[in-house]
C-alpha cells in the first residue's frame, strides 16, 4: 500500500506512518482508505520541508574576474 503525492511520487505505507508519528503528516480520516484519504503537511511538516529545501549559506561564490579585465580593486604598491 502506498499514497501518491500530488507530484506522482509514490511513498510507501511505511514511510507515511513514519511521517505522521513524526507530527509531519496527517490523514483525512474522514474517508476510507479506499475511496483515497488526503493526506496534509501539517505545520511541523511544512517547517520541516521549508528547511530542508533552504540552500546552506556556509559562503558566498566566489566570482572570478574575466580575462583582459582590471580586477576590483587596485593593488598595493609598495
């Protein structure tokens, strides 16, 4: 038994309920299984989500100066 996502991902049964004891889900009991129950990111869910799609700001990109240009800044002269 699985759920598809709105995306067409199939999550297997475990993983759901991994999900939902987690807080991060929740089923529409309101419907039997087999008439297809929603499942909703609940607000942990979405936190959680938000996060891990957040890129890591460990430094900025460096941009490499293109050949023939002056760089940024002058040098020192000494």
């Amino acid at each position: 038994m699985s759920v598809t996502a709105a995306s067409g991902t199939r999550v297997p049964h475990t993983k759901l309920r991994r999900l939902e004891d987690a807080g991060l889900v929740a089923q529409d009991t309101g419907h039997p299984v087999h008439a297809g129950q929603l499942v909703a990111l609940t607000d942990a869910g979405r936190a959680a989500l938000f996060a891990a799609r957040r890129a890591p700001t460990t430094q900025t990109p460096k941009v490499s100066a293109r050949p023939g240009t002056s760089p940024s800044t002058p040098a020192q002269r000494r």
